[in-house]
C-alpha cells in the first residue's frame, strides 16, 4: 500500500532515484498539454529532491515545530543543553529559525545556506563540551520554526517553507492546546504521508497530574489516529528534568544512525505528488487516434473547404473541352479553342500539363473559390469530432490539449490545401491515343470533303470558261467529287456524333479519378496538421501515465 507507514523499512536510494526520474519524465510528456498550475508540486519535487540529494546524506534536518506556548524552544534547548534559542511568554515566542548542528559543520553549512538559516542563527554542540558525549547525535542539524500560529504572517510563511524542506517533524504540543483545530486541520492532516518522518511530543508533561498524563495521551493519539497519522511515536517530554527528554533523545539517535529521514522524507513526497497526479493521470489507454470513419469526416470536410468538388467539375468539362477541340470537326476547332479551358481559370494546369503563368510555378496559388461559411463550419465540427473521439477515454484536462492540438495548426490549413490541390497531379498532362486517332480520321474525311469540294469547283469553272468539262467518275449515279464532298461532310459529323458519348464517359472517369487523386492529397494534409498533433498529445498521455505508474511505490 502506497499510504502505509514504512516504521522500520529502509528506502532504497536507487529506487527513489529512479522514482524521481519517472516524476521527470511525466513532466516531459506532461508540460505543454496540462494546466502549468497543476504540475507545479511536480516541478518542485523534482528540483528540491535533487538539490537535496545533491547536499550531505551524512546530515539529518529536523525541526521542531510549534505553537506558541508549546514550550519547542525550552525543548530545542534542552536537547542542545545549551541556552540558543530565546524562551519567553510573548506572542510570537520564536522569530526567527535556530539551528544546531552537532559535530562538524562540513556539510551542514551548504544544507542550512539551503534552507536559509542565518549564520548567525547558528550554533554547534561539539561531542564533548562540559563532559557531554554527543558523539550519538553527530550529524543532526535541528532546527527551532517560528511559531506557525504568530500573529506575524512571515513568521506562518517561513514555518511553511521550512517545512517542505526538513527531513523529518517533531510536532511539538503542550496539555492545554494539543486538541486545537489550526495543528490538526492546517499542519497534521496534511502530514498524512509523511508519517515515517514525523514525531509527535506532549511537552510539558510535568504540567500534569500523573493520573491524568495516559488520558490525555490517549486523547492526543485518537486525534492523531483521526488525521491519519496512526503509527507516528508519540512520547511525553518535559524539558525541565534532563530524564523528560531521554525518550525523545532516543529517538534522535537513531533517526541519526540510519541515516534515512532524508530518503524518507523525499520518499513521501514522491507519494504526495503521484496521488495529486493520479486524477490527471487514471489508467486509460485510448487508441493512438480517431476511428476511420471520423477521419473520413475529416477528409471530407477537408475537401470540401479545399475546393475538390469545384475542381473536379473543372477538370470533367475541360476533358470535354479538351477532347472536343481535338477530337471534333477540324473546321470547327478553332472556335471550340477560343473558349478558356475550365482548369486555366482556376489557374491550375492547362493543356500540355502547363500553367496559365510560369511563374505560378513557383508559388502554388491557385484560383478556387474561398470555402463557404457551411464549409468552414463543417471543417470546424470535422475536427472537433477528431479531437472528442481521440479523447473520448482520457480523463479531465487531456482532451482539451488534444481539442488544442487537433486547432493549433488551423491557421496553416488554407494555404496547405491550395498547395496540395496546386500540385496534385489531375491526369490532364497528356492526350489519350484515341484522341490522336479520331483526330485523324476526323482530317482524313475533312480532306476528303476538300478535295470533292475542290474538284466540283474547278469543274464549275471550266464550264463558266467554255471549256471542256472534267469527266468526273461516278459512284452509281453520283459523281465521286459529290461522293467525297457530302460524304466527308457526313462522315465527320457521324464521328463526332459517335464520340461525343465516349467523351462524356471519359470526362466522368478523368473527375472520378482526379477526385481520389485530391482526396489523397487533402488528406495528407489532414493527417500532417491535424491528426500528427492529436497523436503527439496522445503519445506523451501515453508517456505520462507509464512514467507516473513508474514513479508509484512499487
């Protein structure tokens, strides 16, 4: 259980080390696509553990902790048999932090420069000063807060800092206020998963008569029980009688000896922080992005607002424009090419493959009309529809950074659809074979009519000059010249009568084929600027939910 108190178990630091980097990773996958305000305990954990870690292991931090009257100071004292801290009856007691540090003071310099203790707030208990032996406490740095219920409220924001930075609490609570709400709601709840790293003391024992010290002491605990903090030692001092320490001092010596608090401490904010992440976190595991069918709204939409249909529509008349002009009459084709080609209006490639401008070759920028409001509206609920369904499983503030993501790249989305339509090739470079052979023909029959024609006049001309008449072979009864005439004139319009089906077959096939060919395209569009984002946000849920179970105690 993540919440049970450790007592004696020893935290591994590779597996602390290895937690706090699962923490970094979450922030990795997590920052951009969450609220900054919620990663900020995150953040922190992760700079103060390394700073922490980065600082002496061989120092223990403990500080005790208070309200005025609670007697912290009579007991900071008492333990460092020393008079350091000021002890008086005035609201607030305590100021300003105390620090004593027993034995050498490498290392503990750089730990309270880092926790912003005064140097000349400052003290040290040598082991053997007035014939004390302090070598047990050799590596404590304890430390006496200000009094968290002082009038002065840099006095309250200065035991707050204090306290996430210590390594292990002792709660200090005298007879007369150890029930009082602001310790317990505002201090000791909050402790609940720090519980290996947290002592609770009844100072002022001696205030009490000894019939009524185990009631109130079983009082206190059930208090303690109620905030969650069943298991923490809770011992009655008293820091006038050297012997109303020992107990307390006991229990310093061998939070010194293991040599653990720090591990500890840190330890239980990583289960602070993964149980605050939890929410943001849960357990799904969605798809790596929308099903088809939304991806198909989304092309369709895509396509839509890109202008496929009117292209589309361009290229079946110019394949009809374009076949007429070289499949139809050769007397009438040059009217049929005075008449603009559909595509070279909306500057897209013409006859040959070729632009209307060369220029436009180099920036693609065609003429399709601007999408409708309908058509724009349609996009913005094709990629809503993308976002919602990419996020349908993930929990609270995830599908808002996949909604943020699927739009981030709406802006560009116009001008990349006009360069995808620009320079998709619609099949219109080239003429087909049978455009080559029914033009043939169609000069072979009109040659045919000029030649009967041609013959028919010269011999008109003769007879109007009193010369001898042509004597003009005959099919049956009709001279050939009349034969080739009507008979060409006949047969072109037969050909083009017999063509002009195939042309509009082939005109439905050229926009059918150039419709998936922009689909495609529109597609990968689709996919490049609005998908490629949802799966980012995805991926790095991905990442943070693996990281945060990674950084769970295992």
């Amino acid at each position: 259980m993540r919440e049970a108190f450790r007592g004696d178990q020893r935290v591994d630091p590779d597996t602390l080390l290895a937690r706090l980097d699962a923490v970094r990773r979450f922030l990795d996958a997590a920052d951009g696509h969450l609220p900054d305000s919620q990663l900020v305990p995150a953040h922190t954990l992760v700079e103060r553990a390394g700073t922490r870690l980065a600082l002496s292991r061989d120092h223990t931090v403990v500080a005790l902790a208070g309200a005025t009257g609670s007697g912290k100071s009579s007991l900071f004292n008492a333990l460092a048999r020393l008079e350091l801290s000021p002890v008086g009856v005035r609201r607030p007691t305590t100021g300003v932090t105390h620090a004593c540090v027993w034995g050498q003071q490498e290392g503990a310099v750089r730990l309270l420069d880092w926790v912003g203790v005064l140097p000349r707030h400052r003290f040290v208990r040598e082991s053997a000063l007035d014939g004390d032996d302090e070598s047990a406490l050799h590596g404590l740095v304890l430390l006496d807060l200000p009094d968290f219920d002082s009038v002065q409220r840099s006095h309250r924001m200065e035991v707050d800092r204090l306290l996430g930075l210590v390594d292990q609490v002792i709660w200090v609570v005298d007879p007369q206020k150890y029930a009082d709400r602001v310790i317990h709601t505002g201090y000791l709840r909050e402790f609940h998963r720090h519980r290996d790293v947290t002592l609770v003391v009844l100072n002022q024992a001696d205030r009490l008569p000894p019939a009524e010290l185990p009631r109130v002491l079983a009082d206190l605990r059930r208090l303690l029980d109620a905030d969650g903090l069943d298991g923490v030692p809770l011992l009655a001092t008293t820091a006038i009688d050297p012997a109303g320490i020992g107990d307390l001092r006991a229990a310093l010596e061998r939070t010194v000896a293991e040599r653990q608090a720090a591990l500890r401490r840190l330890a239980g904010d990583v289960d602070t922080v993964v149980s605050e992440l939890d929410d943001l976190v849960g357990s799904a595991r969605p798809a790596g992005g929308p099903d088809d069918a939304t991806v198909d709204g989304l092309t369709r939409a895509l396509a839509g607002a890109a202008g496929v249909p009117a292209v589309t529509d361009a290229v079946q008349r110019a394949y009809r424009h374009r076949a007429v002009a070289s499949t139809g009459w050769p007397l009438v084709r040059g009217w049929r090419r005075l008449r603009p080609d559909p595509l070279r209006r909306l500057h897209l490639p013409g006859p040959g493959g070729e632009t209307a401008d060369p220029a436009e070759s180099l920036v693609a920028a065609t003429s399709v009309p601007d999408p409708t409001a309908a058509q724009r509206s349609a996009l913005g609920l094709a990629i809503r529809a993308v976002a919602d369904r990419a996020a349908a499983e993930l929990p609270a503030d995830w599908p808002a950074a996949v909604t943020t993501a699927a739009r981030s790249r709406l802006g560009d989305l116009p001008d990349e659809l006009d360069r995808a339509v620009a320079g998709t090739d619609l099949g219109m470079g080239h003429r087909p074979v049978w455009w080559r052979v029914v033009g043939a023909l169609q000069w072979l029959v009109t040659l045919a009519a000029l030649v009967g024609l041609g013959w028919l006049v010269l011999g008109y001309a003769l007879r109007a000059l009193g010369l001898p008449k042509l004597d003009n072979p005959a099919v049956g009864e009709v001279p050939l010249p009349t034969v080739l005439l009507l008979g060409g004139l006949l047969a072109g319009l037969l050909i083009s009568a017999l063509t002009r089906p195939v042309v509009r077959w082939a005109a439905r096939r050229a926009r059918r084929r150039a419709e998936r060919r922009l689909t495609a395209a529109v597609a990968t569009v689709g996919d490049e600027y609005v998908l490629t984002p949802v799966r980012v946000v995805l991926a790095s849920y991905a990442e943070a939910r693996d990281a945060l179970k990674d950084a769970a105690r295992r």
